[in-house]
C-alpha cells in the first residue's frame, strides 16, 4: 500500500494533484477527509470533487478539533489522505444515530458481508451524543479480533455539532465505517496516554451509563468547582477535556472526557462511568507524552511501516498547542503520517 497526504486549497489543485500521482490507476483507494471547515456544504461540493475524479474511491471523514498531516498541526484546513492498496478490499458503510451507542454499532454492523471477515475497521462518530464505550462493546462482542481505531467528531471545540460522512452520504449525528479486508494485512494500534492522577481520589456516587450526576454526594459540576476553581467549572464541558476524569478499574487508568453539561449539574462523558466506581482528575504530562512518542517511534522502526494515522485527543492540543508536533516528529520519520484531533479517540499502523 502507498498513502499520499495533501492540504486542500482549491478544486483545481486538487485535481492536479490526483492526476499528478495517477492515483486513478489503482482499483482499490481509501481515501480519509480531516477537516476544520464544519459545513455540511463545503463538505458535499469536496466529495463530488473527490469523486469525479475517482468513481472507484471510498471515502471516510470527520470534522476536527485539528489536523494533522506530516508532523505538523494544523487549523480549520482540510487534510486529505489518499491510501492506495494492491490487494486490500475497502468498503464503507454509514449509519444514522439511534437510540443508544450500541445500537447504533449494532445496526451499522448488521451492513457487513457475512461471508468474509475484515481485517481492519476505522471509524468516525458523532462527537456530542455518543457513547463511545456502547459504541465498542458492540464491535468487541461482533468479532474480538476485529482491529477498530478512530473515534469521535470535533468541531473545533465549539460544542454545537459535528459531522461524519463517507462517499455516499454526510452525516450531523451518526456514525461512519471504512472496513479494510485483506489476510495479508499487518495492522497494529498503539495508544500514548501521558496524562498523571492528580488530587485525591474520589467515588461516583449517583450516575447512568456515561451521566454523572453525583461525586463524593455532590453535583458533578460542583465538584470541578470545588477542586478546580469556578472558571473551569463555568467552562465546562471545554475545559473538561483538559481534565478529565480517571477511573481506577483492575488496575488501568481510564480517561472519560466531558462531552456535555446538564442543567441539572450533570456531566455527560465519552464512556460509561459507574456507581461506585473511584476516580481521580488527571492533567497531561507533556514531559511523559514526548516521552511516549519517542517509545512508540522505537517500538515501530524496527518493522517496515508504509502508511499511519493518527487520532488523538483534542487535550493534547489544548496543553501543549503548537508542541504537540513534537509528539509526532519522531513518528514522522516512519512513513506518511495524517490524521486529526478529536474529542476522544478509540494510532492505525498498517504495513503489508
């Protein structure tokens, strides 16, 4: 396989750039859309462009929180990712929200050829309404060994809507899929946490699925005041993303970032949170997230990598802004490298 990034400027140019690498010649192309611009317009006018020039193409996007492209962080651009295979198979689905996550997942899956298995499943969701573990108990409980990576939808951190889309169809709340089916296929993904337990550990108290209600017997929202200060708390859910919770569970780390407050002094977060659980807020260490690039650079130099995409957290940018690149610049020497931030993420390394 061969992936091929570029910064969108104009139709014209983008043309010229296809035809100048001959990607039409390959049968078999993903190409993924990154985009600041949170306009369903924009993004349909981009999609008849892509297609004119490449019938044959699936196309799989987001809108971003940030773009990512070759080591650099970018802004309201738009970053396209042309993946081009010899014997990979790519097919997309798309599914409008449901009731919940899971059954969302589920009627998204209920689109896949049964009679062959994907190697590879990278998918974007709606940022502000889903579940993110619903989402994926529903893939773990179709096929465990089914490789998923993406996650969910920014909209440069304003809070008011995000946008997913394939090929076919654009998408204000749901969820999109790009399967990738080939034995042959090596794929692995690698996660770079870097954020510290700070404070004293506290207990859930009152909650449903991803909504936290209570914390320590006090609203949600009042205990980011309480330890954070009335700025962050009046911020929320943005600042929440800075700092979010961690769960203590057999023995991991998890992180939940807040994706929505309720009047209610509520919380909404990306996964579920449960009664009883014990956690703690946690800040980005950026000493412990170069650290963590540098690892996985020397985890993965070792093997023949030819394509790697990233999808990361929205709050890496939010604590090192334009530092984050130094995440990337060891990954960077790899291969090609795009992807973008987002508001939690579920690193894609393919090799053949």
């Amino acid at each position: 396989m061969k992936t091929l990034n570029y910064t969108y400027i104009d139709n014209a140019e983008l043309v010229a750039f296809i035809q100048s690498n001959n990607i039409v010649k390959n049968e078999n192309i993903l190409v993924q859309v990154f985009t600041g611009v949170c306009e369903v317009t924009f993004i349909e006018k981009l999609l008849l462009s892509i297609k004119k020039e490449l019938p044959q193409v699936k196309i799989i996007g987001s809108t971003t929180c940030g773009e990512l492209i070759d080591g650099h962080v970018c802004d309201f651009s738009t970053i396209i990712s042309f993946s081009t295979f010899d014997k990979t198979q790519v097919v997309t689905h798309f599914q409008k929200t449901q009731a919940n996550s899971y059954e969302m997942a589920e009627s998204l899956i209920a689109n896949f050829d049964t009679s062959k298995k994907a190697k590879v499943a990278i998918s974007f969701v709606d940022g502000l309404h889903t579940n993110g573990e619903l989402y994926l108990n529903a893939f773990n409980n179709y096929d465990h060994k089914l490789i998923v990576a993406g996650g969910l939808a920014g909209d440069n951190a304003m809070f008011n809507e995000t946008i997913v889309f394939t090929e076919e169809r654009v998408l204000q709340n749901g969820c999109v899929i790009a399967l990738l089916y080939n034995d042959n296929l090596i794929a692995h993904t690698k996660a770079n946490f870097g954020w510290e337990n700070i404070g004293k550990t506290l207990k859930i108290t009152k909650s449903k699925e991803n909504v936290v209600y209570e914390i320590d017997g006090i609203k949600a929202v009042d205990i980011y005041a309480k330890y954070l200060g009335d700025e962050v708390a009046d911020e929320l859910p943005k600042t929440g993303i800075e700092f979010p919770l961690i769960i203590k569970r057999d023995g991991l780390n998890i992180p939940r970032a807040v994706l929505q407050k309720g009047d209610d002094g509520s919380l909404t977060f990306a996964g579920n949170i449960s009664v009883e659980d014990k956690v703690t807020f946690g800040y980005g260490n950026v000493e412990m997230i170069v650290a963590g690039g540098n690892r996985t650079y020397k985890e993965l130099v070792k093997d023949p990598i030819e394509s790697l995409f990233i999808y990361s957290c929205m709050a890496r940018k939010a604590l090192m802004g334009p530092s984050i690149a130094l995440e990337l610049k060891a990954l960077n020497l790899i291969s090609s490298l795009s992807g973008f931030l987002l508001m939690e993420n579920f690193l894609l390394i393919l090799k053949l």
